[in-house]
C-alpha cells in the first residue's frame, strides 16, 4: 500500500476503495465490497472539480481497478486523513467546495 504513513513518502490525494477500507475513516464503510457499492450509488465516477476535471481515475498498476480523489469522500473522512497526515490539509478539507456531480 502507497499510503503517506506507511511509507514515508509525501502526502496522497487519490485512493483505491481497499485502500479507504483499510484506513477505516468516520463516515465510511468497513469493506472494499461496501465501499465500492456507496461510491456507484453516490456515482463519485460521475463528480468533477472546478475545472471540470473526473474525481475518479483507473488505478495503476497490477489489479487495475479505480482510485478516488479525497474531494469525493463525506467531510468526516476527509478531516480524519489530514488528521493523520496522509492528505495534505487544504480549504477543501472542511466541505464540498468545488465538487460537482454529473
């Protein structure tokens, strides 16, 4: 796993659902499984930045799969990674300010 605390290495912003299981963040499920199911039904595939640009890409590397930018988990979660240092703490930290669904 390529998490900031795990590794030494700088803070991340983007995230795989059994990445987020493993963090077990407030305001999420416990699972990959359950992860996945809430990020379809909230379709965070479908949200976009400011910019216009996906919150959502093809993971690299073996195993394929999709990452998640943070700007698309609930607040809780997203306070609770800066908390731990493994997201960098940004103005978006606090709300939904930018994120925009299809």
């Amino acid at each position: 796993m390529a998490l900031a605390l795990a590794t030494g290495q700088a803070p991340q912003e983007w995230f795989s659902a059994a990445e987020l299981a493993e963090l077990a963040l407030p305001g999420l499920p416990g699972d990959k499984r359950s992860i996945t199911r809430r990020a379809r039904e909230e379709r965070w595939a479908a949200q976009t930045d400011a910019q216009g640009e996906l919150l959502a890409r093809p993971r690299r590397g073996r195993g394929g799969g999709i990452e998640f930018h943070a700007d698309v988990l609930p607040a809780p979660a997203r306070i609770e990674l800066a908390r731990r240092g493994v997201l960098a703490p940004t103005l978006e930290t606090g709300g939904d300010q930018g994120v925009v669904t299809r």
